[in-house]
C-alpha cells in the first residue's frame, strides 16, 4: 500500500466521521509513521520483525569513497588497509538491542557479502586465524563504512521509515523522481489496519480537544 492509499484510507474515514476535515495529508502521514515506528521497534526487539519480508527492501547501485584512515572516527579502523564509506548518510534506520536494520551489503555482481558488525566484535575478529575471513560493515553518524577493502558500489538490503530518502541513494533507481506520496508505506502488512486505526483514533482527538479549544471555530470563516 503506499503513502498515497493509506493516507487516503484515514482521511476518508475522518471526513466521514466530522463535518470539519480540515485536516492536512501530511499530519496524516507523519501520525501513520510514528505508528509504524513504534510497532516496528517492538518487533525488532523480539525478532519478529525478520519474518516480515515485505518491509525489507533492496537499494542498487550505492556508491562508497575511499576516506582518510588517519581521520576516520572509528579508532579500531585506524589500523585498516584500506577503508571505504558511504559516500552520502544514510536516512534513518530503526535500531534495537540487536543492531540496526541495514541487514547486509553486497557487492553489485555478488562476488562480495557484507554483514553487520560491532567495533568490539570488529576486533575479536582480527585477531581470530585458521578461519573463513568474513567482511563486515559498521554503521556510525549515519554512515556505512567497509574496512580492509575496496568496495567502490554495492547494494544495500534493509528497512528505512523513509523509503523515498533510502531510494535517493541509489545511482540507478528508476524511482528517484517519484513523489513521496507513491512510495510504499512501511509497515508489516498485518498490522497495517492497526496502524490505521490507532492514527485515526489519534487525530479524532487531536480534532476533539481543537473543537473544545475553539467552540465558535467557522468551518467557513
């Protein structure tokens, strides 16, 4: 369902419940996010959330620089051979005990599969031998940085309450021209009509208390 629909969906019902509808798309909208958010970040937090396939999504063709090893923020990657970044910040992303939700990168053919990691498990892992050499990404001040190789574009697979701002990333998007109100609302499909229903019960209270605040408010003044 995207943005425009859902929108729709509890704009309709307000209308239909109120002969005042004064009510911007963009409240809307902001109210349904803030829904989402917080039944997301319950998820994430007892794991659901990876059985909800829908709301993760793939981003093509996302560009990393090379930066200075001598300036990198992270010390623990001050001693790497190399270090590559997002060239721009990432948007939001949720976040749990677990980590974030940018799952994994890839390289653009394949060849390369990045997973998530900690500074200090970063380090535990530099100094393990006899073992498969794994490589990681770790996320810090909205960056992505790859250490101890060159890593020029890869693709980026996890979940953004900004999906418009995630796609923008992307250096081969067909969707970057979109409006935001055509980009797919994130939410887990099941719990959509609870999302809707608690930003309608929300904004019909917001509206109440507005009513109350102003008992000679003039729909047509």
């Amino acid at each position: 369902m995207s943005n425009n629909e859902i929108t729709t969906i509890v704009l309709d019902t307000l209308k239909a419940n109120s002969k005042d509808s004064r009510i911007s798309r963009r409240l809307v909208l902001a109210t349904l996010e803030s829904k989402s958010k917080f039944y997301i970040s319950q998820k994430l937090n007892d794991k659901s959330l990876y059985r909800e396939a829908n709301i993760y999504k793939e981003i093509p063709c996302v560009e990393f620089i090379k930066i200075d090893i001598i300036k990198c923020p992270i010390i623990e990657f001050r001693r790497c051979n190399i270090l590559m970044r997002t060239r721009e910040k990432l948007p939001e992303l949720f976040w749990s005990k677990y980590g974030s939700t940018l799952k994994e990168i890839t390289s653009i053919d394949g060849e390369y599969t990045f997973d998530p990691t900690t500074v200090s498990q970063y380090r535990k892992n530099k100094q393990r031998t006899g073992k498969t050499k794994k490589n990681y990404f770790y996320i810090k001040d909205n960056y992505a940085y790859i250490p101890d190789i060159e890593f020029l574009m890869g693709n980026l697979y996890g979940i953004s309450p900004d999906l418009y701002e995630l796609e923008q990333l992307s250096e081969c998007s067909d969707n970057k021209c979109d409006s935001v109100w055509d980009f797919e609302f994130v939410c887990p499909n099941k719990l959509e009509e609870i999302v809707i229903q608690e930003t309608i019960k929300q904004l019909s209270v917001t509206k109440q208390i507005q009513e109350d605040v102003n008992p000679n408010l003039n729909p047509n003044g």
